[in-house]
C-alpha cells in the first residue's frame, strides 16, 4: 500500500506552488509545465508526483500526452488551518490599534492641559 504524502508536504516547494498556480484554471500538458522551469524534465516529473501522491492534482492520459488538472479541494484543510492563525494575528493588530489611539488621545490630553 502507497503512503499519502502531506498536503503541506507540496505545497512547501516554491516550484510545486508554481505548477498548481499554472493548472489551476486549466489542464496543462506536463512538457508544457517543464517549460516553464529551469529544472530538468525529471524533477518536474518527481514534483508532479507528489502533487499526485497529495491528491492535488489528477494526471490523464490523453493519446500521447499526460495532462495534469488540478484539484484544489484538498487545500481547504490548509486554508483552516491559516484562517486560526490569521484571526490571532488580527486580534493582535487590533490590540496594538487600540493601544495606540490611547497614546495618542493620552498624549493630546497633555497637550491640551
């Protein structure tokens, strides 16, 4: 049985957060995704794997070409994961606004003495 890589797992390389950017909205064939880098067709190949191994993306055979579309379902997990930490950081900006407007409203009430 094939272990299921970590969804975090692909999306930590700076290269496999490029290629689902390019299939997003649109299945792209595999040579036509290697172009777009600098990396050998091979590497490409190895990240498309685990994107695949993630469930990120579906690979189909069409004739002779492979293309892969994307599924992006799967990030809502990391999605969630982000939103809890983005509301800590908000709670603390709006903390840090209110301390602030207090500075300053403490400071022009010493101005006005």
């Amino acid at each position: 049985m094939k272990t299921r890589r970590d969804v975090y797992q692909a999306i930590a390389d700076p290269t496999r957060r490029a290629i689902i950017n390019m299939i997003a909205t649109e299945p792209q064939n595999v040579n036509t995704i290697a172009a777009n880098f600098d990396v050998t067709r091979q590497a490409i190949s190895l990240h498309i794997q685990i994107l695949l191994d993630c469930g990120l993306i579906d690979v189909k055979q069409k004739g002779r070409d492979r293309f892969c579309e994307a599924r992006l379902d799967q990030l809502g997990e990391v999605s969630a994961w982000v939103d809890q930490y983005r509301q800590h950081w908000e709670n603390k900006l709006d903390n840090l606004e209110k301390y602030v407007a207090q500075l300053k409203a403490e400071r022009n009430g010493k101005h006005n003495q």
